[in-house]
C-alpha cells in the first residue's frame, strides 16, 4: 500500500465513529472467501460499505468490477444511500467518481441487467407477479390449465396458484426440463405454452430471470462479466439456483458473503439455510468473522434476545453460537399484557401509543408487527375510528381498506355474473347486492362524500355506459366512477382521506395490470369477456398474497403496521408485537404442504412448508426490530372462541418482563430523543423530478398514490424505436441505413399495437429520415444506455443517458424523443442538464448537449454552459425540497388538456 494511502484506509475504520475490532477485521480482510455473520443491529450495512470504500481507496481496481447483491430494493437504496454519504465524507476528489461506477443491484435486478444487456433480451419487459396472475387469469384456458386439473370440465382459479409454485419449484430448485418432460409430460407442456407465450410476447417473469442468466454465463461464447469484488447480503434467504449463480459469478472474484443464520424468513419461497450452513465447508479457504455488537436495542432487549435464543423453541435447531453484545445503557422496557379479547388488545395499543405520543413521541417511530396481516383488522379498525395516521408497509393490505371494497364490488358489478367475497372462505355478495354493499362501505369510510340523492341512476347509468363500450379503458371506466363517488371531495390535507386517495391510486394500478394482460395481443376489446377477466381477477388477488397494498409513507408521521417479513431490516423506537397466540405464533399453517403439480419425491419440499424453528425464527426478528421499547400481547378470546398464550411468549415470560396489568397500565416508554437514526440520502429517478417540476399534484397521484397513465395500444413505441436506434449504432462496418428495414423487422415490437406492421412502417420511416438528416451520428455514438447517479447535498438523483457521441474528443450527451410533442423542452433541457452535469464530473469532456426528435429527423441543441447547469440544479433541489416536505401544490395550465389526470384532479383547468 503507499503512502498516499495509509492515512485514507485509518480513516475508513476510525471515522465518522469507531468501528469495533471484528468489524475493523471485517472491512480489511483481504480473505478470498471471507463469510461475515451479523446479528441484528450488528452494523453490517456500515461494515460493507466501509468494506468497500477501503477496495476502492486501497485496490487498483475498476470500479465497474466491484457487485453489490442484497435481495430488495428498500436494501439497496439503503447501500446506495450510506455509501454515497461515506463517500463524500472521505472523498479525495476521486473517491465520490468511483462510488458512482458500482453496480449495487438486487439480485433480480442484476439478472435482468445481464441478460438484458448480452443475453439476446435487449427488447424484453420483465412482468410483475401482479400482471403474471392477470395473465393467467386472462389466458389460462388457451395455454391449457384445465388439463392440470382432476375435471378438465370443472376449472378452478386455485389451479392458477398450484400452477405458478409449481414453476417456482422448478425454476428455484433448478430441476432438470427434460428429465421432467418424461415424468410429468401433462404439466411440461403447459409450462412449455407459456414460456413459448411470454417469449412471444418479449415478457420474462422474474423466476425465469435466474435461469436465463446462469444458462448465458454457463455458455461457451457469453461474455463474462468482469467481476473482481462480489458482495452477497442477506446470503442464508438464497435458494439453489442463486446459490449456483452466485458461484459463477464468483469465479475469479473475491466473494464477501454477508448473513446471521439466526434470521431465516423464506424457506417458504425456496430459501435454503444450508447454504449459509455449509458456507466453510463448501470453500475451504473461507474465512469467517462474527459482528456480535449489537448498536440497536437497549441493553435489557439484547440481554432478551440472548435469552429467547436459548429456550425451547429453538431446540430444533441453533444454527450458530452468536451471543449479542449491548453496546446501549438504558432501564428494562419490554412489557407484556394480556386481555380477554383481541378488540379490548387493540383498544390498549392505541391507548398505549397515544400516551407515548403524549410523552413527547412520535408516531412515525412506533411499529406494531403481526405474522400475518389478517390479525390487523381490529388495530386497524380503532386508530381508524380515533384518525390516528398509520400506513400499511407492503404490498399485503390493499383489501384490508373499507373504501378498496367500495370500488372494487362496483367494478365487479360490471361482469354479466358479478360477485365478491370480503374474506376467502365467506359467501359471495351478488349482482345487484354489490351496489348496496358499496355503498354502505364507502359512506362509512366517507361520510363527508354528500353523495347525489340519485347515485343509484347514476351508477345504473354508468354500468350501461362502461359495458356498452362507451370508455375506453378500465382506466376511463374507473374515472368516472370515482366522480360519481365525489372522489374530488377527499382533502389530501385530512390524513385519513389522504391515505383513501393513496389506496384507490393503489387500486388504479392493479387495474391497469388487468388492462395490460386483456391487451396484451392487440385483440379489439370484448367488454362482457373483460368486465369478466376482472371480476375473477379482483377475487383471485384478493385471496393471494400477491395483492398490492398502500405505498410506505416515509415523510409521513404515522405509525407503521406491518407484517414481520416486511419489517426485516427495519428498526424502530417503539414495537408492538400483538396477538401471541398460538396459532398465530407459530402459525397453524406450519407443515401444511403446498400442492404440486408434479412429481415432488425427490425433491425437499417440506421445507416450503416451513417448520416450527422457522416460525421461531421469524419471532426473533420481531422481538429485535425494537430501539428502546419492546411491548408483548395477546388476548384470551378470538370473537367466541378460546385461545392459548403462543408457546414462544410463554417461556419468554419467566425472563426479565415487566408484566402489566390489562387496560389500567401503560409502559413507561423513557424516550430517548438521540436516539434516531441518521437520515438517509433519498433516491429520486430523474423522470420523478422532472415530473414533480411539471405539476406537483400530478406528480403525487400518479408516482406516490399510484394513479395510471393513459393506457395506448401504441405504448412501448418510443422504446422500440430508441431499442432499434441502438441496435443500429451497435453495428460496426456497416452503412446505418442499409440495416434499418432488418433491425426494425427483428428488434421493433409493440405488444398492444393491433397492427404491428403500420407501426414497423412508420418506425422505418422515422429512422431513415433521422439518419439521411444526420448522417455522422451513428459513427459518432461512442455510449448507449449509460446509468447515471447525481450526488447532491442529501439526496442522490438516477437516470440513464440515451447516448453519448464523441467528435473527436469533443463529447455530446444526446436524448432521443419521438417527437417534441412528449415533453415540453423545458423538461427535455433538464435532463440533458443533469446529464451532463454528471458526466463532467467524470471525465470534463462533455461540450455540447442536444436532443433529437425522431419524427421530423431533427437535433436541437441544448445549453449546458454553466449558468445553465447551475440553474438545472437549483430547480432539482427545489423538486426534492417539495417533495421531502409533502409540498404537493397542482400547476394549473394549459398543460391540464392533455394530462392523463384530468378527469379526477380537482384543479384541472378543463371545464
């Protein structure tokens, strides 16, 4: 190491605050395999961090070959938020350059890259578990699926579910096709229908993603990633075929394994603990260090922990000695209560969180977990009736809203034989039925709606309306229901109202995932047959975890409620673990297989089925999500029926818990008010902000409450020509315009357009016009699709530049526009700004900005000189200054005449 460099890498351990000496271990190991075990609170997203700042302040290495992997997007943007902050803590004038150049992904989004990039998937969309279900739903008679089940006659929605955890298995365990096309020919062909229909119809779902990665780089003739440093977080959730990935991507590289055995929540979907297990056996020249500092919780919640980790309920399995050490003085606050009945619960948890509130509190630093939502609905219900702010983290508890049911029996009110059922195993309500109940629900959820004496007529109108074709989409459908319901009354400024508006924009987008897959081939629209498709979707997803649920609320003081796999990763305050009853912990479910439709002999299913040990697991990570206060329950009676205290709360009660005393007794919570965490930088995509520049309130109810665009059956038609324009700029040695007609032919795919070849004619023609016009551009374009990051004070803004042309060192960063009707060149000019912005810092080359509008062939030039750049800035802080703040105001122009929010915007300018 030289000089230059000692002092760096002293620093990298030292500040902003002292690492301890297993972490210190941890970030200079130079171990080729090197496995960090983490117990909660341990510190281990500061550790790799550090870990890798001191690779990139210490290593020759490209940056580009340094990969960061964790397994949700709310991690990443965690990683990406402290390493940018470190960064430009310590940074050298380099440093901050570097930290912009890794790729931290999660693995999905890493696979994607992958195969996007080399793998020949350039022009596929990747499908959400959302619209795959809508899919099915749509489609599940033409690709074969009453075949699967006993009476080919008699179909069964729940087929749909055997079905997609069938491939789950398959995909996660990496079983062998064609062995299986042998044993179980009736479902391969099935699978094989509708690989061959996504592959169709350029889609790939995201448990086909692994696959196609590990089957490219397991090719003679792939391009390798070049991968030096590779970090793999939360490594004990991986299932078999991340595990085989993983190895390939290793080859070569240095691999840093992050996990703590002790946290296992996924065995469920494929995880396979054996993997973290066996992590020394598996590499012999591994290294393992353990963080056993815990810097959350108090020091009586780590003592509790300990003790929990050495009763009973783990005595199936202890899969590591790691005993927590409290790095945080503080009294006992871990209470536990207990009440006859789950409504008398929930009344005390509100009760209790107003008086911590009262206290001097927060609601936002206040979490009540539950192992599955359905034992919310009471808590929900009271800090419901006492306008308490809360959000429900997720994507479980859209149907747990009154004012989702509302809408969503009326929109199954529009199927010939509509029906919904409020909880799975109820009797449906029917037909006409709906519109009462609907009613009643929305008027209790909004009694301040005053709807028109004539709602009735009006809703009868608007049903003859939608199913007569006279909207054009669910979108269009949906709009004019919500103002028959006076949508347009909410007050975002009221928090109960605010959070209606958020979870009908939720359902909005559940909607157009139904619109997605009804559309998907161009098919001229059957309104009986979608009305239908959507009546049966809105009660498969209701029953189906995959439901969408209200967005997380983050600059909003409301208190958390969450399942406990949501809230992993997570810390808080206060936390609330209510209903410790057995049944619930550990769940009833435990050990029920799931159904197959193959042969599954030789394959370890029971563990899918989850364990005991599994629910034990996922009550150690509730108990330490809690800061300064841990607060136990559970009541005696279920409605009429008898309960038991959880096992895992009764041994747990002979440590050291402050027991209370029904309803009389509070905890004494002792608030601490140094003990928030540091703020992170906030993440923001460029085309947020410039949206948020545009209008405000669009920006809110279409990216923070979910309200859709416009759907059209030419939407992808920009990216398809952007894709063809790369594909032609890719292509060396070759005249650019002689290859136009072909490339369009192969690459340019619309999957809603009805006919495709007037769009491939139009595509043509655009594109040799934009070429005659501009003759040097495609020898000029030296980068394509290049991801950006700008890092600002406290937040971090992201994009992707279209292109970067070079004129003999003399640099431009070009977008492409269809035509300059999309956006207003304003917006177009803050883009090319930011850009450019960006790419100066790296390399100060970037001379010129421009922007070409494929239509008319034409490139207008952009200003990036400084004054320019320092006014793009200062309209970005202001963006992201609104935005922290909630700042929401709507810009009423004459903008509002083709702005896809207009029939429900209160502020519309149209008429």
């Amino acid at each position: 190491m030289s000089e230059d460099n000692i002092l760096p890498n002293m620093r990298i351990l030292d500040e902003p605050y002292p690492l301890s000496k297993s972490q210190c271990d941890a970030v200079l190991s130079d171990a080729d395999r090197l496995q960090i075990i983490a117990g909660p609170g341990a510190g281990k997203t500061e550790v790799i961090v550090r870990r890798v700042l001191h690779i990139l302040q210490s290593k020759e290495v490209d940056p580009e070959s340094i990969v960061v992997i964790t397994f949700t997007e709310k991690a990443v943007k965690k990683l990406k938020s402290l390493i940018y902050k470190r960064a430009e803590y310590f940074d050298d004038g380099s440093l901050l350059d570097k930290v912009n150049r890794l790729k931290i992904h999660t693995i999905d989004s890493y696979c994607k890259n992958l195969i996007q990039s080399n793998g020949g998937f350039g022009n596929f969309d990747v499908i959400s578990p959302e619209m795959e279900n809508g899919l099915l739903v749509r489609y599940c008679f033409n690709l074969g699926l009453r075949t699967l089940g006993s009476d080919p006659s008699k179909f069964k929605m729940i087929t749909i579910k055997y079905f997609l955890d069938t491939i789950d298995l398959i995909e996660n365990e990496m079983m062998d096709i064609d062995y299986l096309k042998i044993t179980d020919p009736s479902f391969m062909n099935v699978m094989d229908n509708y690989y061959r229909f996504l592959e169709k119809h350029r889609l790939m779902s995201f448990k086909m993603m692994t696959r196609a990665a590990i089957e490219y780089l397991e090719r003679e003739d792939s391009v390798k990633p070049h991968i030096k440093y590779i970090f793999i977080d939360e490594f004990q959730d991986i299932n078999k075929s991340q595990e085989r990935l993983i190895r390939l991507l290793s080859r070569g590289a240095q691999l840093t394994a992050v996990h703590d055995p002790w946290q296992v929540l996924f065995c469920w979907r494929g995880s396979n603990p054996s993997f973290s297990k066996n992590f020394a056996k598996t590499y012999q020249s591994a290294v393992t260090i353990k963080l056993d500092e815990n810097y959350r919780s108090r020091q009586a919640i780590v003592h509790f922990i300990n003790d929990v980790k050495g009763t009973s309920i783990f005595s199936s399995g202890r899969p590591v000695d790691l005993c927590l050490t409290p790095t945080r003085e503080g009294n006992n606050n871990i209470y536990s209560n207990e009440f006859p009945t789950e409504n008398a619960e929930a009344r005390w948890l509100v009760d209790s969180i107003e008086k911590y509130v009262t206290d001097g509190g927060f609601y936002k630093d206040v979490a009540v977990l539950f192992r599955t939502m359905k034992y919310s609905e009471p808590f929900i219900s009271e800090i419901r009736k006492r306008n308490i702010p809360y959000h429900i983290a997720g994507r479980q508890g859209l149907f747990i809203r009154t004012e989702v049911n509302a809408v969503a029996k009326l929109m199954a009110w529009l199927s010939p034989k509509g029906f919904f059922r409020e909880k799975k195993y109820e009797d449906s309500i029917n037909q006409d039925e709906l519109v009462e109940s609907a009613l009643s629900d929305w008027q209790t959820q909004f009694p301040e709606s005053n709807l028109d004496l004539k709602v009735r007529s009006h809703l009868e109108d608007w049903k003859q309306k939608a199913v007569s074709g006279e909207y054009d989409s669910f979108k269009s459908v949906y709009e004019a229901l919500l103002n028959i319901l006076n949508f347009k009354h909410l007050d975002e400024n009221e928090m109960e109202q605010r959070l209606i508006i958020i979870n009908l924009g939720q359902f909005s987008t559940l909607l157009n995932d139904v619109e997605y897959t009804i559309r998907l081939r161009g098919f001229k629209r059957n309104w009986e047959r979608d009305f239908k498709t959507l009546c049966l979707y809105l009660d498969h997803a209701k029953s189906s975890i995959f439901g969408n649920g209200s967005d997380e609320l983050p600059d909003e003081d409301s208190i958390t409620i969450s399942t406990i796999h949501q809230g992993k990763g997570l810390d808080w305050n206060v936390v609330y673990v209510p209903a410790l009853v057995d049944g619930h912990y550990p769940s009833s479910m435990v050990g029920r297989s799931k159904k197959y439709l193959i042969d599954t002999d030789y394959i370890d299913v029971e563990r899918y089925a989850g364990t005991v040990l599994d629910e034990a697991y996922l009550y150690y990570v509730a108990i330490s999500r809690a800061k300064n206060t841990l607060v136990l329950s559970h009541h005696k009676t279920n409605y009429v029926k008898e309960t038991e205290i959880s096992p895992f709360l009764n041994e747990c009660l002979q440590f050291n818990i402050i027991r209370l005393n029904g309803m009389s007794s509070f905890p004494d919570f002792q608030i601490d008010p140094n003990s928030h965490s540091e703020n992170e930088m906030m993440s923001y995509g460029l085309s947020e902000l410039i949206l948020y520049n545009k209008c405000p309130h669009l920006y809110w109810l279409r990216e923070k409450c979910g309200f859709s665009s416009q759907f059209s059956p030419m939407l992808g038609f920009g990216k398809a020509l952007h894709y063809s324009l790369q594909i032609i700029a890719s292509t060396s040695g070759v005249d650019p315009d002689m290859i136009v007609d072909d490339i369009v032919e192969s690459c340019f795919y619309l999957p809603f357009a009805p006919n495709v070849s007037i769009a491939k004619k139009k595509a043509k023609k655009m594109l040799h016009q934009y070429i005659s016009e501009n003759p040097d551009d495609m020898a000029n374009i030296s980068d394509t699709e290049v991801p950006i990051t700008l890092s600002f004070e406290n937040y971090l803004v992201e994009g992707k530049v279209d292109a970067v042309l070079d004129d003999d060192g003399s640099k431009e960063v070009r977008e492409y526009k269809t035509s300059d009707t999309v956006m207003s060149i304003d917006d177009i000019s803050l883009q090319v700004q930011a850009y450019a912005m960006e790419l100066n810092k790296r390399e100060n080359t970037i001379r010129k900005g421009s922007v070409a509008f494929l239509d008319k062939g034409k490139v207008d030039d952009v200003d990036i000189g400084r004054e320019s750049l320092d006014n793009a800035r200062q309209k970005l802080d202001k963006c992201v200054n609104g935005i922290q703040r909630a700042s929401y105001p709507a810009k009423p122009t004459e903008f509002c005449d083709n702005c896809d929010m207009r029939f429900i915007c209160k502020y519309t300018k149209i008429k």
